[in-house]
C-alpha cells in the first residue's frame, strides 16, 4: 500500500520537546533512539491505518495508537486522493490532557 505521513507543526513541536526531555533525564542517545522507534511506529500506520481506535468522541475522524504504554499518538486519515495520508496531530507522552488539546470544541492547539 502506498502513502505518506504528514506531521502537524505541533506534532512535530511535541516530539523536539519529548526528545529534549528524554535527552536531560537520560541522554542523547537513549533519546534518539526512542523517537526513532515513535517514528517506526508512526510508519507502521500508513500499511495498518484503521488498527488505531477511533475517537470520534473526542474529534470527528481522528484515530489513536499508543507506543510502548505510555505514548499516545492522534492521527486522521485521508485517502480521497487513492493514498493513504496519515496526518500526526500529536505525539503525548507520560500522561498528558492529549483529549483536551485534541478535543473538537478547542478553536486552536496553540490556544493551550
């Protein structure tokens, strides 16, 4: 199947703050490579892209998967075009409101 995957400017944000994080609690290295493997899994989506759960309750359209337990990734699929097209709306890592900021009834992310 082919496709592609597009990141939101505050998916992409959520995994440089997430990197850093790791980065300062860890190191550099313990941090790529979890951010390497969230972007591993984030690939798997395009072949398997309705395995996430859907979540209309929250948003209409937008799906989740979660990596490892405790990172959960919000997507919504397109596929008017004849490819599948994953769009990452957010990366939440530990524990974060991910519905709140995610929610239908939020006029803007950045609003936070």
């Amino acid at each position: 199947m082919t496709g592609r995957i597009h990141f939101t400017p505050e998916a992409r944000q959520q995994l440089h703050e997430l990197d850093e994080w790791i980065s300062e609690k860890a190191s550099t290295d313990v941090a790529r490579r979890f951010v390497a493997a969230i972007l591993d899994h984030i690939d798997g989506i395009v072949v398997f892209p309705l395995a996430g759960r859907s979540r209309d309750d929250i948003r209409p359209g937008m799906r989740t998967t979660t990596y490892n337990k405790r990172t959960v990734i919000a997507y919504e699929i397109d596929v008017s075009s004849g490819e599948t097209v994953v769009n990452v709306l957010g990366v939440f890592h530990g524990g974060q409101q991910w519905e709140a900021v995610l929610g239908d009834d939020q006029p803007d992310q950045q609003d936070r």
